[in-house]
C-alpha cells in the first residue's frame, strides 16, 4: 500500500537502456508512493517507456556525454532531492561513487547493502552481515532524505503498464573539477550466452575442477543448458577466469532458477551470492561440503566424471 514517501531513484543507463536493478529500484520505490527517476545517460523513448512502465512518475534527465558522470551527477542530485524521503541506489561502481558524494554535500549518512526498506513507522533499512548469518535493521533517523545502496537483486522487477512519465532536462552542472574528468574508452566483454545476472540457470565452478583447461566443461555444460558460466573467488584469483565470473560476497550476486555447483565447497562468502537460487544442485565429491547443507539436489561424486557425463546425456537429447 503507498505510504505517500516521495522516492527517488539513481539510474545510470547500461548498454543504451535502464538496467534490470533499475526497474528492480522503481518496483520497489512505487509501493512507497511516487517515484522520481533520476537518469543518468543519454536517454531514448524506449527508456522512458521503460521507467513509465514500471512506476516512475517523473524522469530528470542528466546526458553527460563523455564526462565521467559521477561528479557532475552527484552535484545535480543533490540539489533535486532536498525534499525527499528517500533516495535508492542500485550496487553499480557510479551508483556507489554517487551516493557518497551526495552523502558529504548534503551531510547524511548512507545505509548499504540493503536487501529491503521499509518506510512504515520510520525509514529503515534490512540488511545482512557476517557472511548473511545475522541479519540487521537500521531505522534511519537522521534528517531526509535517507540514502540507502541495495544489494543486486533485492526486488523483483514487475511491470504495471503505466504510461511515459514527463521527462526533465537536467543540465550538465559545474562541479569544478570533477567536471574535467572524461571516460575515453568503453569495453563490453563479448559473450554468446545470457550474462550471470540475467541467466535462469548458472552452472559453476570451483577449485574442484583442478585446472584451468577443465572449465571448459563449465562452459560446455551452461551452453548446453542456455545458460551462463559463474565460479568461485579461488578460481578468478588462480587466474582460470576473469573477475566477471565471481559469484559471492566480493562478487555478483544472483538469483537463477538452477544453479549448478561443480566442485564448490561452499564457503559462506560464496553462498551469500547465489543462495536466493530457486533450485541449487551440487556436485562434490565430499559428502561432507557444506554446500550440500544448502543443496536441493546433491551428487556426491567426480566433477570429471559427473560433468561429462551430463554433457553426454544432454548432446544425446537435442
Ligand atoms: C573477504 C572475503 C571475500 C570473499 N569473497 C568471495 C566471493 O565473492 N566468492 C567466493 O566464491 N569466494 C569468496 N571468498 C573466498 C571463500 O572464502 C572461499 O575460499 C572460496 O569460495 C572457495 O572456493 P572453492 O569452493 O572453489 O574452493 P574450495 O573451498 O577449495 O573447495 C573445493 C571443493 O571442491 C571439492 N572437490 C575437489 N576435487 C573434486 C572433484 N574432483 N570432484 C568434485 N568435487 C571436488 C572439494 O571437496 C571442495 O569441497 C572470499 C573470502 C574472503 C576472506
């Protein structure tokens, strides 16, 4: 039910569109009441259909061309939401840059890792720590507006078909020198599959597999499956695969229908990443790891026995 908070949302525009924690914010945002969108990139109609469709009752828009926006975009927001309750961000490197400079301009604190708010009697903020053993609530009490950086994936993004919000021009403000910083060159990493976070099933691996030429089954078995590939921290820090595959607390956090775990302890740093999965298997050849305390479906077995194996059966079916 609205609460009548006026919400704010951060957006930095990823690949030409709002990204899913975007609308994941706006979902969230619009069961509080109305929902401010303040959009950082270069802006299109499909992007403010976007946003419309999921909730937002109002987009500033801020193009900052080539100028690294985290400066320029904290300045502006900071000015805009001296009236507000609240004001989201998602867990992105600007959303986070913003948030802090917007934090020491307007002298409040920020609340992070939120995986849920609630506005009812008070702002406050649910959160986990140690590992997500113990989970926290900070009621927030210093004066508005609260800013708070969520986990990925806290809320579900859902449509409600509402119609394009009217749209403000923000323009580029002077914020002195942070003006003068540009961004010069911009990498997406190829991939012929979903990403990590968009993937409905994940299948990864850990230091299990034994070497870095056995990933391959990883990729192999999530391509077959239409899915992506993720692992553990062990195995981007012995340099198998990039930082991009790590699930966990230092890594992406993700929420798949299946998740496949192939030669994966378990180690709480990694579980705090994937365990909103709907459905977890493990394959380990210790019936003792603590990921099969988790598991929904567990193998007790070889990785280089059991993945091949699946691989075969699956070649067989299609
Ligand atoms: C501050 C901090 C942050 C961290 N952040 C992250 C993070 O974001 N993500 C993350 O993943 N980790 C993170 N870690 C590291 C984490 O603590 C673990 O060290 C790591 O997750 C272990 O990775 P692993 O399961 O691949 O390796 P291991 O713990 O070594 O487990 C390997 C598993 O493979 C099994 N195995 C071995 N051979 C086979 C075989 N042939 N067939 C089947 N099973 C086999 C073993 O029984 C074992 O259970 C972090 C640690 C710290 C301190």
């Amino acid at each position: 039910m609205s609460s009548g908070i006026s919400t704010w949302v951060f957006a930095e525009e990823l690949e030409g569109k709002p990204s899913d924690g975007t609308l994941e914010l706006i979902s969230k945002a619009r069961t509080f009441g109305d929902v401010s969108v303040f959009y950082v990139g270069a802006g299109s109609d499909e992007a403010w259909n976007a946003l419309g469709g999921h909730g937002a009752t109002a987009v500033h828009h801020l193009d900052p061309g080539d100028t690294l926006p985290s400066g320029p975009a904290a300045h502006a927001l900071a000015a805009l939401v001296t009236d507000a309750d609240v004001v989201l961000f998602g867990a992105g490197n600007t959303d986070r840059d913003v948030a802090g400079r917007v934090a020491a301009k307007l002298g409040r604190p920020v609340v992070s890792n939120a995986l849920d708010v609630t506005v009812d009697g008070g702002i406050a903020v649910h959160s986990e720590i140690l590992g997500g053993t113990l989970g926290i609530t900070t009621a927030i009490t210093a004066e508005k507006p609260a800013l708070v950086v969520t986990r990925p994936k806290a809320f579900t993004a859902e449509p409600t078909g509402g119609s394009t919000p009217p749209i403000e021009v923000v323009g580029l403000p002077d914020a002195g020198r942070a003006n003068a910083a540009s961004v010069i060159e911009r990498h997406v990493e190829a991939s012929d599959g979903p990403s990590l976070e968009e993937a409905s099933v994940i299948v990864s691996g850990g230091r299990g597999l034994g070497a870095a030429d056995k990933f391959e089954m990883i990729h192999e078995l999530a391509r077959l499956l239409g899915g992506a590939a993720g692992s553990t921290r062990a195995v981007v820090d012995a340099g198998w695969v990039p930082y991009s595959y790590q699930v966990g607390q230092t890594g992406k956090t993700v929420k798949p229908s299946v998740y496949i775990a192939c030669g994966i302890s378990g180690a709480m740093q990694h579980i705090v990443g994937m365990k909103g999965s709907a459905t977890i298997i493990a394959i380990n050849k210790d019936p003792d790891a603590p990921i099969f305390a988790l598991a929904d479906l567990g193998i007790v077995g070889d990785v280089h026995n059991v993945v091949p194996q699946l691989i075969e059966a699956l070649k067989a079916r299609s």
